[in-house]
C-alpha cells in the first residue's frame, strides 16, 4: 500500500504544481527553459505513476474491502464510462465536443473515477479513484482562477468531433471487450 501512496503523491503532485503553486512553476520554467522543466515534469510523472501501478498491483494482492458495490452499480459505471474515451480524444481534438466540454480531460478523468469508486471497493480503489477524483474537482476548481494553457493537439478541423466521437467510442468498445482483461487484468464482459 506504501507504494501507491508513494506515487499518488508523486504523479498527483507533480500535475498539482499548477494548482498550488503556479507562479513557482512559471518562476521554474523561466529560469530553467521549457524543455528542462517539460523534461523534469514528465519524469517524475513516470516515476510516480510506476510507483501507482505496482503498489496497486501489490495492494490487490491482499485486498483490505471497505464495501462491495452491488452489481447494479458495475453497470452503472460501464454506462459511465462511455464518454471518457470521446472526452480524452476531445482533449486533443478542438472542435464543439472540446468546446462544450470545457475542460474534456478532467472531464474523462471525473467519470473514470467516479465509476470505478461505484464499481470496486477496496481501500486500493478508494485511494487510486478517489485520489484522482479529488485531483481533477481540485484542478477543475482552480482553474476559474488561473489561465488554462494551450493544450497541444490537432489543428481545428469540422472532422474533429466525429474523429473524437467515433474513435472514442471504438476506443471504448476495445477497451470492454478486451483491453481493459488484457491491462488490468479484469474481464468485463
């Protein structure tokens, strides 16, 4: 458990720096360049998130069960789950989906987590989901204060939206009938 506590705090602090500290992040990018402080962030996020994914694994193991969600509610998050691959897509996609979104990634990042915080019970999941849950409320919050920064993608283009809204739903499609067994290990259907 030690290590998905570790890199939570690791891959959620690091995306956390421009929640709580944006004018130390600005100072760190002008005195270091953009492509040192890129270069740092990303390491760190794969350092944290190495450590999220094999603590997980381990914390699995043994799980320690705070509730179990009736069937109903692993339904529900299936049914929830179905925007977040439109919303990541529409993340790097400009068109009226990222537009109506907002924010689309934390959008994706919100229902992802809300639905397996609905579908899994262990003190694990409720660390990971939770954790993430709290991370993009928190992110999406602190954006009305502060500019959000270009997010690099597609140039804008009318076909972005149906490229976001049929390859998410494909991407989704995948990901039930095998991607998620083949990644994580749990079968969904």
């Amino acid at each position: 458990m030690l290590l998905l506590i570790l890199g939570l705090v690791v891959f959620l602090g690091v995306h956390s720096v421009s929640i709580v500290a944006p004018a130390w992040r600005d100072a760190q990018v002008a005195k270091r360049g953009e492509g040192a402080w890129k270069g740092l962030y990303s390491v760190l996020s794969l350092v944290g998130f190495v450590l999220l994914v094999v603590g997980y694994g381990q914390a699995r193991l043994d799980p320690i069960v705070l509730y179990v969600p009736p069937v109903a509610l692993r339904h529900l998050a299936l049914l929830l789950m179905l925007p977040v691959f439109v919303l990541l897509l529409a993340a790097y996609l400009p068109g009226r989906l990222q537009a109506a979104a907002r924010h689309p990634m934390l959008a994706a990042t919100k229902l992802w987590a809300t639905a397996h915080l609905l579908a899994n019970g262990t003190l694990a999941d409720v660390l990971l989901f939770g954790g993430f849950l709290a991370w993009a409320v928190a992110d999406r919050i602190s954006l009305k204060r502060r500019a959000a920064r270009p997010v690099p993608g597609a140039p804008r283009r009318p076909v972005n939206d149906a490229v976001a809204l049929v390859g998410g739903l494909l991407l989704y499609g995948l990901f039930v009938a095998w991607g998620h067994r083949w990644l994580i290990g749990v079968a969904l259907v």
